[in-house]
C-alpha cells in the first residue's frame, strides 16, 4: 500500500521511524539535488540532507497539511540549511548567466541519476520541460534567487543590471512558469 | 491592491529570497487583505515545483544509515508492530508508566504474585521452545549454505581447471599466429620467391606446398596441405636439391588435414635446382628414397 506524503507524516508524528524512512527514499535524492545547486560540495550536502530529515523527524509535529505540501516544507527546510550554511562559510555562489553548465545542470536531466518513485520522476521531468519556457534572463534570475539564496539587490549587482529590470524579469518569468505549469497539467 | 508590493515583492517573497523587513513588510500587507495572501500563495506554490526541475542525485548509503541511527537512539521512537493514525495525532511526549515496582509498591501486584510466577514459569518454558526452534532453523541454514559453499567450491576448481586449458590454447593459438605473421612477412619481403611443389605419383593429386624464401630478410618458410597421414615409423622429409645433391632441410608430420608449416634454413633454402619431399622410415634418411618421393617442384631456368 502507498501512503501520501501527508499520511506518512502522520505516521512520524506519531514516532514511526518506517514512515520517516519512506519519505527518505522518495525524497532524499531531489533534495541532493537541490542542496548541491546551493553548497557545491557533496559531502556538505549530505550532511545538510541528514539534517533536514532529521528536522523532518523532530519537528513533525510542527508540519501542518493544511497551510502546505510536505514535500513544499520539506524543500524548503534543506534549501534554507543549504544557504545559511554557505553563507556562514562565506562562498559566494556564481552567477548562473556567467557559467552555461551550471544552467544545464538546472534544465537537463541527468541521466545516471533516477527518482525514488516513478510518479516523482515522471513530475520531475515535466516540471524540467516547463522551465524551458523562460528566457535565459528571467531563468537566470529564478535561479539565483532560488538556488543561490540573493536577494533580489544582490542579483541586481551580481548581473549588473538595474533593480526594475530584475523586477520585472521576476514577475514575468513566474507568471509565464505558471502558465506553462497550469498547461502541462502540473498540480499546483 | 499595493501595487509596489506585488509587484517586486511578491515574487521573491515566494523564491524566498526577501530580506528580514522586507518580509515583514509582506506578512503585515497580506494580514490585511486575503486576496492578496492568495495571490501570494499561488506564486509560493509554483516555486515550490523548482526543486523538481533539479536532476537528482542519490545520496550515499551512510546518510540514510547515520540518519535513522540517530532516529533509532530517540526517545520518540515507537516500534513499527503500533499501529498509528493517518492523521497527525501528537502523542508525545507521553507521560511515564508506572514501574513494576510502583505497582507492587500499590499493593496491586501482591495478591498475583504467585499466579504471576507461574505464568513467568510457562512464558519462559514457551520461550525456550521457541528459541530451540530458531535454533534448529539457524542450524539447517547453516547446513544448506555451507553444501552451496562446496558446490561453489567445485565449481571454482573446475572453472580453474579451464582456464588453465584455455591459457595452453591460447599460448599454442599466440605462436601459430606468430607463425602465420612470419609467413606473411616472408611473402612481403622485397625480393622472395616462392616455389610451388606438386604431386609426383598420381596418386595424391591434392596434395601441394610452397616453399617461400626470402633471402634478404633471412627467412623461409615451407607450406605443404592434402598431405596422406602416414604410420606411425614414418615421417615426410623435405629436400633441397642442388645439381643432383639431395640436402635434407628437415623431417616433419602433418596435422589431421594433411597440413603443415615449416620454416626453413633461409641459408639452405636460398639456392636450389629442385625441391622435394619423401617419406622415410622414422628419424629420416641421409638421401631421398627414390620412390618414395611424392611432390616435387623445380626452378624455372
């Protein structure tokens, strides 16, 4: 029998560590993924995922499905160690536009790697084919927003470019992003 | 609707990447307008799928081991048998359960003692079943693994046995590639020649070889097929014949397609009116047995 993210949740609010676990295995690849956008280095990142499914664990409690997804709150707990650790280590991430691979390493599927569960992977590459729906600047700005935790002053510098114009690449790309989502079927 | 707020804040504020007041200042605008907390909340949604666009990259084994080592040694913990609810049902901290000792300390336990003794008695007899039976069941795995260990083992020896074979093969097929390579080389050297032997009695019109010589590169190489096998005291002898003087340039057997390859005294071979093979009694003869000789090739003039 498969759980929802939700029900799993349940389960390791109520201390079943073989809920935890499942959510693990579903989750904890994407999440590398993730993390290693922001820190760069692996054996960081693996720590980071640890740490973020040990916050799954201990702060369960505190999950409520009903202001959000899990795998939303989930995400959002790693990438926020990911950033605050570089931060603390005082790396400053590159910008995307001056590096290519480092946006096919965001647009393309690596193809060594795999999901955990089919449903997540097939998501994964439909969510990866909508991104293909932005420009090179209103991505470049998503990007370093999102992956590399600036500010949006900070990408405003790092890109030279006036704050109105990151603004606008901003707003633009989400909505075109919500639109291409909406029409490839992606649940929002 | 704020207008400056939506529109530059907005969308950071759902790639989360706002400073501290700037956040703030969101949280306090949409507290006051739900529609706008909508709109909010439909921008933090479709950031939310970006972590999927990320190819994923499995993490090493040890993560997943030092994680769930760390939730094992928690106090929190409960054994996967409970079962629990789908729904979030906070059930910790729970209070503490009174000890055995509390309880005897009540006085609850003390008319049972004797009931709960025997019952001890029985639930140990039944454990010790128990493990008695676990215990043949761990002795006839470990029958079954150590039989598959000697098969394996058999196997091994046998697997070793040919490979040992195929190495010989493999050396006899090296030199005989060698020896085809040589071959080759001597047809290809500047200036060799190449002498074509055929039947002499009629009576093995298939039989033929060829006697290749390349004086310059020092090599000569004699090819003879369609060769009849001969008895076991006999062997074929090749011969150089200068004027009338037979010179043995070696004696040989063929394989059982009539076959062989023979290099020759490049010195030897370099210089001849004729060639011949015969057959002779084993160790061969000093000269060829005049009618034992059944190819024969001469040099053109």
């Amino acid at each position: 029998m498969s759980f929802t993210d939700e029900q799993l949740m349940a389960k390791v609010t109520a201390g079943d560590s073989a809920a935890l676990e499942t959510l693990y295995d579903r989750y904890a690849a994407t999440l590398l993924g993730v993390v290693l956008r922001v820190v760069q280095d692996r054996s960081v990142a693996e720590e980071i995922v640890q740490e973020t499914f040990w916050r799954v664990w201990d702060k369960a409690a505190s999950f409520d499905d009903t202001q959000g997804k899990f795998s939303t709150w989930m995400f959002s707990i790693g990438r926020r160690l990911a950033i605050d650790t570089t931060r603390r280590q005082k790396i400053r991430p590159h910008a995307a536009r001056n590096d290519a691979e480092e946006a096919r390493m965001l647009r393309e599927p690596d193809g060594s790697s795999v999901a955990e569960t089919a449903d997540l992977r097939i998501e994964q590459e439909r969510v990866r084919s909508v991104l293909t729906v932005l420009s090179p600047e209103q991505y470049e700005v998503i990007e370093l927003a999102y992956f590399q935790g600036l500010t949006r002053q900070e990408i405003a510098q790092a890109t030279d470019t006036p704050l109105g114009t990151i603004h606008t690449r901003a707003r633009l790309g989400l909505q075109k992003l919500r639109s291409a989502l909406e029409s490839a079927g992606i649940e929002l | 609707m704020n207008k400056r707020i939506e529109e530059e804040l907005f969308p950071f504020y759902a790639l989360d990447a706002l400073t501290a007041e700037e956040k703030a200042e969101v949280e306090a605008y949409i507290a006051a307008d739900p529609e706008a907390q909508a709109r909010l909340v439909a921008l933090q949604d479709m950031a939310a799928q970006l972590p999927l666009a990320v190819a994923p990259v499995p993490p090493a084994p040890s993560v997943k081991a030092n994680l769930m080592a760390r939730v094992q040694a928690d106090s929190r913990v409960v054994q996967p048998a409970v079962e629990v609810a789908t729904k979030p049902v906070v059930k910790r901290p729970s209070p503490p359960q009174p000890t055995w000792w509390d309880r005897l300390r009540q006085g609850v336990a003390v008319p049972m003692l004797a009931g709960t003794a025997a019952l001890a008695a029985i639930v140990l007899f039944i454990w010790a079943i128990s493990l008695n039976q676990q215990v043949n069941q761990l002795q006839g795995q470990v029958a079954d693994l150590t039989s598959d260990t000697n098969v394996l083992v058999e196997n091994m020896a046998a697997l070793e046995a040919d490979n040992d074979q195929l190495r010989v093969r493999n050396e006899v097929l090296q030199q005989q590639l060698q020896t085809q390579a040589d071959i080759l080389a001597s047809y290809q050297a500047p200036g060799a020649t190449t002498l074509a032997l055929g039947d002499l009695t009629g009576e093995n019109p298939t039989a033929a070889a060829t006697l290749t010589v390349a004086a310059e590169a020092g090599v000569a190489t004699f090819v003879a097929r369609n060769l009849p096998p001969l008895s076991a005291d006999q062997v074929y002898q090749l011969w150089i014949i200068r004027g009338d003087l037979p010179l043995s340039a070696g004696i040989f057997s063929v394989d059982e397609n009539g076959r062989v390859t023979l290099a020759v005294d490049a010195a030897l071979a370099s210089a001849y009116d004729a060639v011949g093979v015969s057959i002779e009694p084993a160790g061969g003869s000093a000269t060829p047995t005049p009618d034992q000789i059944i190819l024969l090739g001469a040099a053109s003039s």
